[in-house]
C-alpha cells in the first residue's frame, strides 16, 4: 500500500525504518520508544506502521504504528517531526491509517494518549454523544480545539443517554 496526496507520500514502515522512526519519537515524546521497542510493535499481530515523507525518496518525517482486532482499532503513537509540523503529515497518516484499518473491519477507533502530554493533541472543536437512534444528547464545541470538553461532564452525558453504561 502507498498513498500519495497532493504533497505527501504514505508507505508501509519495514523493520529497517525503526531507527529512523525511533529518532522521531524521540523528539516529540519524553517517554519515547527505542528502535526495538518499535520493531517489536511493527512485528505483532494486527498492526500497520506507516510512514509519511514528502516524496517516495525522502526522509522519513513522520509515522504512525495502530492495532486492530475485531471491530475495534487503537493509534498506539502518531509522530510528526516539530520541524515538519503544520504541513499535513499526522492529517495524511491518519486517513491512510482509518482506511485501512476499516478494510480490515474495525468500527471503532481509540486513540492511546500519554497522560501530560501538551503536545499530543488532534483537532477536535466538538464533542457530541448521540444514541442509537440518532437523538443528540449532548453538545460540546469551542473554535480554539486546546480547550477540551470536560471529560466528567461528557461522561455523564454518555451514561445519561445510555443508562446501561452508568456504574452499578
């Protein structure tokens, strides 16, 4: 699988990617993974690993390693260079990485987030709970995205639209 967009190439990783992946790693996390560390998840079960450059021939500039089982997926890291952010690269993993993880079934996807991290933050102004039979519950929207939706107040509306979530 290789995806280019307007500016943007997205390749599987290989093995042989984990130093360059791991130096990417590095410089955006403070608890960050070793090449093998890498190696180790790319090598597991149900995994993808892409990377994303500028052209099929360049430097490696960001990458994402995700699992799926079943009908459920989770991004276990998504790293862009600082110095290649704001250029689309995390936008591009991500689609690539849905993509392909819907082909292989999952319907859910869950994003591991390493608890302090200021600078592990995707886009997202909205939160919304909304039931099965599409009846909104709850609205949360703010234009700056670094401002989250309380997580107290959105998981009481989860468990207020959906009594069998509410702890016993």
């Amino acid at each position: 699988m290789s995806v280019a967009s307007s500016t943007i190439f997205i390749r599987p990783a290989a093995v042989f990617d984990a130093e360059a992946m791991a130096a990417i790693h590095r410089a955006c996390f403070a608890r960050n993974w070793s090449a093998d560390e890498i190696a180790q998840f790319m090598g597991a079960p149900g995994r993808i690993s892409l990377l994303a450059s500028p052209a099929p021939q360049q430097t490696v500039q960001g990458f994402l390693i995700a699992r799926g089982a079943g009908d459920e997926a989770e991004i276990l890291t998504l790293a862009v260079d600082p110095s290649h952010r704001r250029q689309g690269l995390a936008r591009a993993l991500l689609t690539a990485a849905i993509d392909s993880l819907r082909k292989a079934g999952a319907k859910w996807l869950f994003l591991e987030v390493e608890s302090g991290n200021k600078n592990h933050l995707l886009p997202v102004p909205a939160a919304f709970v909304i039931d099965q039979k599409g009846k909104v519950h709850y609205v949360y929207y703010n234009a700056d995205y670094k401002v989250r939706v309380d997580a107290q107040a959105l998981l009481k509306a989860a468990e207020d639209a959906v009594p069998v979530l509410k702890k016993q």
